[in-house]
C-alpha cells in the first residue's frame, strides 16, 4: 500500500492511465479513420467524425456536409453516416442507399487501417528505437511469465538484478548463466526497483530448454538494441508480421487460446510493464493491440465489423436485402455473443489478478 502512494507510485499510475488512453484512443481513432476515408470515396455522406465519446463538447469545424468533432471521453472515436438505419435505403448519399460491395468496403476498411498501423509501427522499430538483434542483453527483467516461479516470488518487469548471492551482476548473460546452473538452488536476488533495493529469494526450476535440462524462473531479459537502416527495418516489420498471424491463428484453435486472450485488466497490467520497458515496449504494444483489434472486428459477430460483412455477402448472394427483422435478429444474437465472451474474459482476467 505504501508503494502505491508513494510518489514513483503515483508517478506510475499516472504513466499507465496516460499511456491507455494514448494507445487505445489511437487504435480506434485509426479504426474509424479507415471507415471514415471509404465512405467518403464511396460518396456517401458523412454527417460527423468524432474524436473521443460521450456529449458532443467542441466542434473544430464543419467541412462540406461533415461535422469535425471532440468528444470528452478520449478512448477512441466514432463516423456517423447519413442513411444507415433500417428503412433508409432511399435517402441520396446514404449508407443504405449504396450497393452491397460498397458498404462491405467501408466496414472492411475499420480493421485493415489496424493491421496497417500494426505493420507500419514494425517497420519503424528498427530505425526508431532499435532491433534485438545483438547476442547482448541487460541485467534488467523484459517479461515475466504469470503465475511462474518469479511472478509468484515478487520479481517484477523493470527490476534491475545488480547481485546474486552477493556477487555482482552486469549483464542480462551473467544473470540468465546463474539461473541456468542452480537448479533447486535458493538463490538471494539483490534488486534495484525505482531506486529501492529488495532482497528477493527464488529457486529455479529444472527445465528443459533446446533440449538440455537446465534451471529456470520464468523470466526474459531486456535485449540490448541496436538501430537499423530503413531495408533492415522493414524487413524486420514484415517478419514479425507475418509471425504474428501464423501465431494467432495457431494459438485460437488450440488448448492455450484461454492463456492468449485478455479484457481490460490484461491491457492495463501489459501496458503498465510496457511503460517499464521504455518506447520499444509501448510500440510493440501498440502494434500487437492494434493487430488484435483488427482482428476481432473481423470476427462473423452480427455487432462487429465481421459480422456485418458476412450479412452484406448474404446479401450480395441473394441479390436482396435482407429484411429489417433478419437484421434485427442477428443484432440481437450478436450482442449476446459479445455480452457472453466479455463475462468470459472477464472471469479470466481475474483469475490471473488473483493468481498473481
């Protein structure tokens, strides 16, 4: 409790409340840019693009037929298009009154500018911040395994680890060499956090990593980088890319699914050890959400981007509209799906706060 309202603590807190609404009201500003942008090539007529929710509170200006607004509440935004409601198919320049493939672009276009955002932000690492491309490391914690043996031993993401047993530690391989060799030994960690020293005490487990059996705490140390050329860094950006699909797509259809997925208390704990880790750890957070958004509006979930999309291609095969209470029904089993996978991560969520 003390550490909480100590002024690092505060100074913390402050961090990660700024550095949530930074991230997250960027990755739906994006999103809805996306929208906004297609519907605007698509003709149709674009009554406000709003930035943040709630009352309108300032309006910037007005451009055309377009309303250019803040809203109080900076987590994102919102593109209200003329003509999108049920029974609006006639009005000129509405949503409604456009073909099937057009409105399925402007849906589309919300979760392909996160995916776009995600690559660029890759693709920058290396020239911006560096690349952990160096055999070299930090003696400073990176990641932390939940519910490992450090986790439950109180070693935190940020902590610097100067001394083991006494003897001194500089770099992250004297460290990693240590844990490696003292399986089942109880090690005396000396830590520097926010200029406090601890003594924390853990013991590595046996582990077998590439093959050979060695101690481990579950734990990843700071990589030291190293900034690239432009090529380099696109290169890299594309990699990492790609690997992430390929992941995401391994990981939802297996057992681990329920360890890979997180609400609001995830993104808030990940975005706190993201602060830790400097600029590289918010924009590899900001990435890897922006691709996650991305891909739950692609989701077939009536509410959701996807599932108006696969609603629209129903249409485009029938070569009709689908009548106002089809639609109202699928909203309505959509919001229940939504509803139900909020609880479930939830419950998740809170079962890793209380493990911890």
């Amino acid at each position: 409790m003390e550490q909480i309202f100590s002024s690092a603590g505060l100074l913390n807190i402050i961090q990660v409340i700024v550095a949530v609404i930074v991230v997250l009201g960027a990755l739906v500003f994006v999103h809805e840019l996306g929208h906004f942008t297609m519907a605007k090539i698509m003709g149709i007529k674009v009554e406000e693009f709003a930035f943040g929710f709630g009352p309108k509170w300032i309006t910037l200006m007005k451009r055309g037929d377009t309303e250019y607004t803040i809203h109080p509440f900076p987590l994102g935004g919102f593109v209200k298009l003329a003509g999108a409601e049920p029974g609006e198919e006639n009005l000129p320049s509405g949503f409604n009154s456009k073909p099937w493939w057009a409105r399925f672009l402007v849906y589309f276009t919300g979760p392909l500018m996160n995916f776009v955002l995600a690559y660029l932000i890759f693709c920058i690492m290396g020239v911006m911040v560096g690349l952990p491309i160096t055999k070299n490391s930090l003696n400073r914690i990176e990641l932390i395994m939940p519910n490992g043996i450090a986790d439950k031993a109180g070693i935190a993401v940020g902590d610097v680890v100067t001394h083991i047993d006494g003897k001194r530690i500089v770099t992250g391989e004297q460290l990693v060499d240590v844990i490696h060799k003292s399986t089942g030994k109880k090690l005396d960690f000396t830590v520097n956090r926010e200029d406090k020293t601890l003594h924390i005490y853990v013991t590595p487990k046996l582990t077998k990593i590439d093959g050979k059996d060695m101690g481990a705490i579950g734990i990843m140390v700071t990589p030291e980088l190293k900034r690239v050329g432009a090529v380099e860094s696109v290169r890299y950006g594309t990699r990492v890319t790609a690997g992430f699909v390929k992941n995401f797509f391994t990981v939802i259809f297996s057992r681990e699914v329920k360890n890979a997925v997180g609400g609001p208390i995830s993104i808030v704990m990940e975005t706190s050890n993201s602060v830790k880790r400097g600029a590289s750890g918010l924009l590899q957070l900001m990435a890897v959400l922006s691709m996650s958004l991305g891909v739950v509006n692609l989701l077939p979930i009536p509410v959701v981007d996807g599932g108006q999309m696969v609603l629209l291609m129903v249409e485009g095969i029938r070569r009709r509209r689908l009548s106002p209470q089809t639609l109202e029904l699928a909203q309505m089993i959509g919001l229940s799906i939504i509803a139900l996978i909020f609880v479930l991560v939830m419950y998740l969520d809170l079962n890793r706060l209380i493990a911890r």
